[in-house]
C-alpha cells in the first residue's frame, strides 16, 4: 500500500474526504461506489466497485462469441478499464485504462459509429494497435457501468460485417449486459 502523507479526520457523521489528487488519479467520481474492506493489521481499505466486473467471465464469454460468429473484434469496458476482449491481443488490452475518448462516448450515453474521415478513437489510454468503429455505453438502471466497442486495427482493416449489422450487434450486446445487471 502506497503511503500519500496526507492525513483527514472523520466528522462526527462519520465522514471523510477523499482527497482531490487521489480521486483524480484514481478516477474516483461522485456518485461512484466504494467497497470497504478491513484487514487483520486495522486497515481500512477503501476499493472502486465495478458492477460490471461481477459480470467479467460472462462478458468475456459472449465477447468470444460476437467474435467467432460475426468475425468482429470485441472489447467490453466497465468506466475505468477493458474486462473482456475478443479478436485483439487480451495482453494489450486486458486491464488497461479506457480513453478519455472513450469516455467521453460513454457519457454520451448514445451510440458512436465511425464514418471515414472523422478522427480515430482509441479504446485505451496509451492507444493500443486498434480503434473504435462501434461503441454503445451499458446502462443499467439510468447509471453508466461500462461499453461494448467493436474495434478495427490501424492498418486500414475493412469490416467484416455491414456498419447497420454492427450497431445492431453492439447495441444488442450492450442492451443485454446491462440486463443481466438488473436482474
């Protein structure tokens, strides 16, 4: 555990601030939830709780599938990170924090669809080998948990699947994650 030297007192509601340079580093926003844990040594460790991360293996599953029936590279997101990847390298992607790009397409809360001549989207924060062609965020009960992105690779990849099949997909795939959630 890493030490900040920065020391806050609770209030009497039980209450304590989490301080701004560690919000933003760790993308800690409000409303975001937290899980509390304990250890044996008294700590008290506070953790970004990811609903979506409960759902990973699934995820990962239905990621796998897209891919092999529809011949489209899949990457799914929770807000801070890739937890599911299928047809790109999963060491390239595989826990790495998402785009500002990116999020910005999930605070949209609308479907991106690339169109030759717009700008690149990357997925990840340090760009990675591919781009964004379809992206839908994953609502679950008004609140943004993460997104489906189908994704081409730089070298000028074609898609496989007609741009209509696609969003379709990506939508489909996003619509059912988040029900899986709510249920």
């Amino acid at each position: 555990m890493k030490a900040t030297g920065i020391v806050r007192r609770i209030d009497d509601l039980g209450r304590v601030v989490i301080p701004k340079e560690i919000r933003r580093t760790m993308r800690i926003r409000e409303g975001d939830p937290l899980e509390i844990y304990t250890d044996r040594e008294g700590e008290v460790i506070f953790k970004k709780y990811s609903p979506i991360g409960e759902l990973a293996a699934f995820a990962s599953q239905y990621a796998e599938t897209l891919q092999k029936t529809c011949s489209m590279a899949v990457i799914i997101t929770d807000r801070d990170a890739v937890i599911a990847a299928a047809g790109v390298s999963k060491k390239e992607y595989l826990e790495r924090g998402i785009s500002e790009a990116l999020e910005d397409v999930m605070e949209s809360r609308t479907l991106y669809a690339h169109r030759a001549g717009q700008e690149k989207l990357r997925v990840i924060e340090d760009g990675g080998s591919h781009y964004i062609s379809c992206a839908m965020p994953i609502l679950s009960e008004g609140d943004i948990i993460g997104a489906v992105c189908s994704v081409l690779h730089n070298e000028g990849e074609e898609p496989r699947i007609s741009a209509e099949i696609e969003t379709k997909l990506v939508q489909t795939a996003a619509g059912f994650l988040a029900r899986q959630m709510e249920s």
